[in-house]
C-alpha cells in the first residue's frame, strides 16, 4: 500500500506554522472514520522485567499502541518505550520482549495501568526501526546520549532529561499548534522538507496522540534545528515569490500553476 492510498478518502486542512515547522492537518469526515480503534491511551501498560513490557487493552474495541510509545513514569521505575506498533484484540493482555529502557540508571519495575501518553524523539525512530526485534534492553541508550550531546544537555541515556530541560519550550511550541475537527493526522515539514506523514483510525485516536506526537517527538526536532541555525527561521524552500506582474486572481492562479 502506497501513501495515496494511504490517504484515500482524506483532505488538506489550513497550514499551521511555528518556526521551522509547518504542519498540514489531514482531515477526513466523521462518517468514514474507523470507530473501530479505541483510544491508545486507554491500553494499559507495565513491566514485569527490564526490556519487557505488558499490555491490556480492557475495551470493547482494538487497540493499536502507536509506534515509539514511552511511558514516563513517576513511579521510582525504569522508563520503558517500545519500538514497534502494536494490534491488541478487545479485552485482550499481551506483552512484548524487545522494549528498550530508556533511563540508563534507574531501576525498578512499572506498575501495570493507565499512564501518560508519551512518544520517542523523532531522531530515535531510526534506531528503533533498525532494533524492533533486538532483545536487549539497553539498545537505546547509546542513541540517547547522542540526543541529548545534540541539545546540549547532561549526556546520558535518560530521556527524562530532555522533557524536564525544555519543559517550558515545548509547551509554548504546542500551544502556538491547533487540533481542528475531524483531523486524523498531519504532514509535518521542517524547511520544507517532509519529516512525516502520520495517519490514523479517527480523530479520537489522533486526539491522544496529538500532544506527545507534535510537542515531544517532532518538538525535539525544532529544537536541533534552533540549536544548530538559531532561533530565527528561514524562509521555508515551499515559499516562492510570485512574478510582479500578479494583479488579479486569475494572474494570481497561472503563477500557482507555474511554479
């Protein structure tokens, strides 16, 4: 299945931008929603050894865990996340043996239940992929130190440190982005390249993951860059300037069509 299929059925929202990151909503109508998807973070979730994580999915419909789900946990436990998705059958338990830990010195296991949704980093994602069947609990660690060199913070295998870092800066950067009705996913860019294409079954679900996805994942990707070129963005490569001799709205659409 190609992304135009993928995307059969769903339409382009208003364009949405903050500093280096523009987003598109993906929207489709209600009626074509799949209803069939609970919301993610009603699956509970735990750990029973380092590297293993359990799963419940307590709903009358499935469960699918997004991929690089993480749970950061107040409980004096070892982070867990996983590098895959996972499909849970309705009131079904599950577990998996290729989670990472992703806070080197802690130890301590995750009490099953209901925890706050968080997702990986967009630059661990690679690393996931290349590890989602690798048994080894300590697999992310080195890719975390390497994050965290790349924003400047304490070098360590600990996520935590780069949520509690720029608490403040992700939360201003959420706010400045709007959820709108009916969206289902987003085309993310930074400098006008495609970073990503999320999709999913319907605006509840993306509702969940609406927060840890844009404000943690792609989040930490704005702030590479603003480390990197600084804190004013460029104008974005999607932004051409139009012929001078645009005077009306036909003028207007045959330079559209030109460029």
């Amino acid at each position: 299945m190609n992304i135009q299929q993928l995307l059969k059925g769903t339409t382009a929202g208003r364009i949405q931008q903050v500093g280096y990151m523009p987003m598109i909503p993906i929207l489709k109508n209600s009626e074509e929603q799949d209803e069939r998807i609970c919301d993610p973070t009603k699956i509970l979730l735990g750990t029973q050894n380092y590297g293993s994580m359990d799963m419940e999915n307590p709903t009358d419909r499935i469960g699918i865990l997004p991929f690089g789900s993480a749970i950061m946990t107040k409980q004096a436990a070892q982070n867990h996340a996983t590098p895959k998705a996972k499909l849970l059958r309705s009131k079904s338990r599950d577990h998996v043996d290729y989670a990472a830990c992703i806070q080197e010195t802690q130890g301590g296991l995750i009490n099953k239940g209901e925890h706050e949704l968080s997702i990986l980093p967009w630059c661990l994602k690679e690393h996931c992929l290349k590890s989602r069947n690798q048994r080894e609990y300590s697999k992310l660690w080195p890719a975390l130190r390497e994050f965290n060199k790349s924003l400047g913070v304490r070098v360590t295998g600990h996520l935590e440190i780069y949520l509690q870092e720029f608490k403040d800066d992700l939360d201003t950067f959420i706010a400045q982005f709007e959820i709108v009705p009916g969206q289902v996913g987003a085309f993310i860019l930074i400098d006008g390249h495609v970073m990503g294409i999320e999709l999913t079954p319907n605006y509840q679900y993306f509702k969940a993951v609406w927060k840890p996805l844009i404000r943690e994942s792609y989040g930490s990707l704005v702030l590479q860059y603003i480390k990197q070129f600084g804190k004013d963005a460029p104008v974005p490569r999607t932004r051409l300037p139009l012929n001078t001799n645009v005077h009306s709205l036909e003028d207007l659409q045959k330079e559209l069509v030109s460029t």
